[in-house]
C-alpha cells in the first residue's frame, strides 16, 4: 500500500540527484516479460503522464490510461506496468459499483478507498479478472497489484497471513494466464512463501524503515526490485540500493512525473 504522507510533508525537496546507473536491457523470456535487477524506472500516478523520461520501465495507472498512451511508451522504447489495486475498493473506479458492500472494510487511509475482505474469492476473483483483462487489452506487459497486505492492517476483517497468501497467489495467477508478468507489492513478511509465484518486486521506503535487505531474495533470483523513497535524500539510501541491486529512485507522495534516481 502506498504510506499514507505525514501531516506535514517537506514542500521543497532537494535538487541534487544522485548519479543514475542505467540497468541491462529489459528482457523477454517465454511467455511474459521478466525484467531484472538494475532496471531504472519511472512511477508516474498522478499529473499528466510525462512519456519522456529515458528509462526502460514505466508503471502507469490501468485505469486512468487508454491503450493509445500504453502504445506509444511501447514506440519510445519502454515496458509498461499496470498499476491497480487489488486489495482495497476505491469509490472513483468506473467498476466500483459492482463490488458487492459486504467486501467493503475499514478505510485504509486514502480518500475513497477501503480494504477488501480477501478470503471472499469467489466474489473478487471475477471481478480482478475483469481488471487483468482490461491491462491485457490495454497492451500492458505487467500488472503492479497494490495493497497486498491486508492482513497486517486493521481491515474490519478477520484475515490472516493465509488468507494473504490464498489472494496474492491467485493475483499472480490471473495474470500470468493473461500473459502480464506481476509483481508483489511490499508484503515483505511473505517474500519467502511469494518469491516463486511473482516476477519482481514494488516496495515503497524499506530504507527509512531498514528492510531493504529483506527483498534481497529477489534480486538474488534475478529479479527487479522497483523501489521508492519519499522522505530520503538520494544520498542517504542509493548506495545500499546499488549495492542490493535494487531499482530505487526518490517520489514525491503524489506519485506525480518529478524523481530522483539513483
């Protein structure tokens, strides 16, 4: 889930970058993209879409985007990744409506949107098929599934890490038989159990909160890891980042087309 900002958040962030280390080329193998450790990217939610940010990997919003602009970071070189939420219901979604109201739990900090009762997959699998196929039809390469971790938050759900790991293997599933490779959303605990099931990871500050090497069995595996900072000056997490062989770069909260890289 994206960290909530604090109350008071830094209006004016620093204008030094640290020195970007383009990663290897993205890669396809078999079926799917699989992209690997070391790939620079650009993670753009909010604002008008920026396609020109020389990098190799964009994560977009599903929704918010036609096939058009998904085509056209394909004509510029780029992989594209669709982001959706997967564990919490938003009331802004045009498929809101069909989310039956006995899924819907406590808020989960951002305007409109509230947890999701995960241990009903009969009801959620059809409805997050429906969302797989529109990123499929849309051209996507690789779906970015948030709030994963629910049973770790206060959802008004009895959930448990079992349930945790039920819902995000059927994510996985749905897309890869959809041909999108997916990647797991912070959900570090599980890391262990979910490293064969997803094809990289999206994890938003393990360096303010020192877990970073806590995704290391990813990129051991050969596998990205896109990681954020929010609060961080560059200098003060992208060493460890090279080092770990992690994608990082410094976001502001609105996920806006301003970074930072490394």
């Amino acid at each position: 889930m994206r960290r909530p900002p604090p109350l008071l958040v830094v209006l004016l962030l620093l204008a030094t970058a640290c020195t970007a280390s383009p990663g290897p080329d993205p890669k396809t193998t078999g079926d799917r993209w699989r992209p690997g450790p070391g790939l620079a990217w650009q993670w753009q939610l909010s604002g008008r879409l920026d396609p020109a940010v020389d990098v190799p990997v964009y994560d977009i919003d599903g929704f918010d985007h036609p096939a058009s602009a998904v085509a056209d970071l394909h004509r510029r070189g780029r992989k594209v990744i669709c982001y959706l939420s997967t564990g919490a219901w938003e009331d802004f979604r045009p498929d809101a409506g069909r989310f039956p109201k006995a899924l819907l739990g406590e808020g989960n900090g951002w305007k409109g949107e509230r947890w999701l009762d995960i241990r009903r997959t009969d009801l959620l699998g059809p409805l997050m098929a429906k969302r797989l196929d529109m990123c499929r039809d849309k051209g996507f390469d690789a779906v970015e599934p948030d709030n994963m971790d629910g049973y770790r938050n206060r959802t008004g759900f009895p959930l448990t890490a079992a349930d945790q790991l039920r819902y995000n293997r059927l994510i996985a599933r749905l897309a890869h038989d959809r041909g999108l490779a997916v990647g797991l959303k912070n959900d570090l605990d599980q890391i262990p159990q979910l490293l064969p099931d997803f094809d990289f990871a999206v994890n938003e500050q393990c360096a303010q909160y020192g877990e970073c090497g806590r995704l290391a069995p990813f990129t051991a595996a050969g596998k990205a890891v896109f990681h954020v900072e929010y609060e961080l000056a560059p200098e003060r997490f992208c060493p460890e980042a090279r080092e770990l062989g992690l994608s990082s770069m410094r976001k502001r909260y609105e996920l806006d087309a301003w970074r930072q890289a490394c």
